[in-house]
C-alpha cells in the first residue's frame, strides 16, 4: 500500500516535470530527476487534495438531499456496475438534477486545478497553486473561451482514449501492453497539454506587460 503511494507519487512527479518542460518549450519528455519528481510529487498530492476536498463538501450538499452517495461523475465512470444501480434505485429528476449539477462541478473544479497544477509546476509552490487572483488574471490574459475550447479538447481527448481501453484482446501480453500505453498516452496528453497550455497563457501575460 505504502510502495504504491510513493511510487504514484514519483509518477505524478513526473508528470510535473512533463509540464514544466513543455511550459518553458519543451517538445520531448524531459529526463528523469528523482528528487524533483517526489518533491513535486508531495506537492501535487496536496494541491490536488485541498482542491478535491472542497469539491467534495460542495457535492455532499447536494448529494444528500437526493439520497445519492458523494462521489463525483468521474467515479460514476470507473465504477459502472454501482453507477447503474444507482440509477435503477433513484427517481429520474432527482438522477438528472445530480448529473447536471455533477457535471457542472467537476468541470469548474477541474478546470481551475489545471491551471493551479501548472503554476506548482512552473514556480513550484504550493501558495502560487491556491492563488486565485493569479489563476484568474492567466486565464483572463490570453481568454475565458480560449482556454476553455483548449481545456475540453483535452477533457475530451483523454475521454476517448479511456473508452478505447474498454476494447479486449484474446492475447492477455498483447491486451497489457494495449492498456498500459493507452493508460502512458493518457498521462503525458494530460500534464502535457496543460503544458501547452500555460505556456500560452504566460505568453500573453508578458505581452500584456510589454
């Protein structure tokens, strides 16, 4: 359990590393750098808490009233086979009323972190990840509905290729090497693409500067 931990961890640490490097024009996956990556690691896990736990207290208040459980749409995904059963158990407005509002939620939530990850990325620091006022002021500088159009092309490309994944092969080598570099091509797309994303945004910050 511990093991796993640490090396999810140093994985996400180097997804950090991945977006850095694309932030300052990287084009390739940078090189491995241990200690960056577990101190990077650490902070995104916290980061990425303190962001998740708000949004579960959002959710809980809205979950309760309609009797469903607090998990996000993102965990109705992963876990279909109880997704559907809540379905079956709860009355249709009340299941579209948690979809639509759900929806909404993860989205915003989402949508903020990416730039909060990138910010711990390029500064590395944790303040700069909670500074809303800075999030709000990249965002604006280079505009709402261009990284809006940026961020759900990316939502919806790391979408597809989850689905993809449901695809089976009769040869079980041949099925984990399919699932594992679908499940790599998903984690660069990520921290890769919000990347190239922030790198536009500073890009308009200094413009705006000038």
């Amino acid at each position: 359990m511990i093991i796993q931990f640490m090396f999810n961890i140093v994985l996400w640490g180097y997804g950090m590393q991945i977006t850095r490097d694309r932030i300052n024009g990287g084009k390739r996956l940078p090189k491995l750098l241990p200690k960056v990556m577990l101190s990077l690691g650490v902070k995104l896990v916290i980061v990425s808490s303190v962001y998740v736990y708000v949004q579960g207290i959002i959710l809980d208040f809205i979950c309760s009233p309609l009797n469903f459980q607090t998990y996000d749409l993102e965990d109705m995904l992963w876990d279909l086979p109880h997704t559907i059963h809540e379905i079956y158990t709860h009355d249709p407005a009340s299941l579209i009323i948690f979809f639509v509002v759900g929806t909404i939620l993860f989205y915003i939530t989402a949508f903020f972190l990416e730039i909060a990850i990138a910010k711990l990325a390029d500064t590395g620091s944790i303040l700069e990840a909670f500074n809303l006022k800075s999030i709000f002021r990249s965002i604006h500088a280079w505009g709402w509905k261009k990284y809006t159009k940026e961020y759900t092309l990316i939502l919806i490309t790391v979408t597809i290729l989850f689905y993809i994944g449901i695809i089976q092969f009769d040869i079980p080598v041949i099925d984990y090497v399919f699932d594992t570099f679908l499940m790599f091509l998903i984690f660069v797309t990520q921290f890769m693409g919000i990347g190239a994303v922030y790198a536009k945004m500073k890009a308009a910050e200094a413009e705006k500067l000038e």
